[in-house]
C-alpha cells in the first residue's frame, strides 16, 4: 500500500489489489474519491504527485508506472522500463521527469509524453 499527499489539498492512496484513488481533503475528514483506477495488475507500491499537483505518478509491483491527471484521471502516460517489481516512483522537483527504481537493483528516468501545464490558480505571484 501506498500513499500519497499534495502541496494543494489531494491524498493519494494506493492499494495491495493494484487500485489508487484520488481523494479531496477539503470535502470532508476522511477525504473523498475524485476518482478511482485500477491500472495495475499487482499491488500499487508508490504514489507522488508531480511538482504542480497536476499529475499523479504511480508505481507497482507490475513493473509498470502510470501518470494520471488529478483533474478527471485520465492517463497521460504509462512506463515499463523495468524487467521486476517497481518499488518507487518520484517526480524530479526542477524538470518533467520522474524516476522509479526496481527490486532489481536498477534505477530509470521517465518522461511523460505531455507537457506539464502549471494551472494559473497554482502559480504564487
């Protein structure tokens, strides 16, 4: 299981059955589901939310990670760099990329396939 919170008022939370789901914290104490997906075969390992909030990175035992947008969950990208088990999944602070390493050893850089668009309610002035 994993979890998950943002800079802005998102709770990622990660399952052994390969779910996640997406909660708002302001709703109400325990959050409420925005969403729920169920893209992973195996246990959901690892959750982080991109610098912006914008984007959810998850990561899992079936050696693939997937972006979803916090938005409405649609998927913006997938990944199997990996031969084994993904243990964790992080977003790279200053660029686009994230970075997930194995139960193998092996470490490697991803780059989702859309630009990262920074909502203008996000950006401090």
């Amino acid at each position: 299981s994993s979890l998950a919170v943002s800079g802005t008022h998102y709770i990622g939370v990660g399952y052994s059955d390969g779910c996640f789901q997406l909660l708002d914290a302001r709703k109400s104490s325990g959050g409420e589901a925005i969403f729920e997906k169920f893209i992973h075969s195996m246990e959901c390992r690892s959750l982080d939310f991109s610098p912006d909030d914008a984007w959810l990175l998850s990561a899992s035992f079936d050696s693939m990670s997937h972006v979803v947008s916090v938005v409405d969950g649609s998927l913006i990208s997938s990944s199997r760099g990996h031969s084994d088990k993904v243990v964790q999944g992080k977003w790279n602070p200053s660029k686009v990329q994230f970075a997930t390493c194995c139960v193998d050893g092996t470490v490697k850089i991803h780059e989702p396939r859309q630009p990262l668009v920074i909502p203008q309610d996000l950006i401090a002035i």
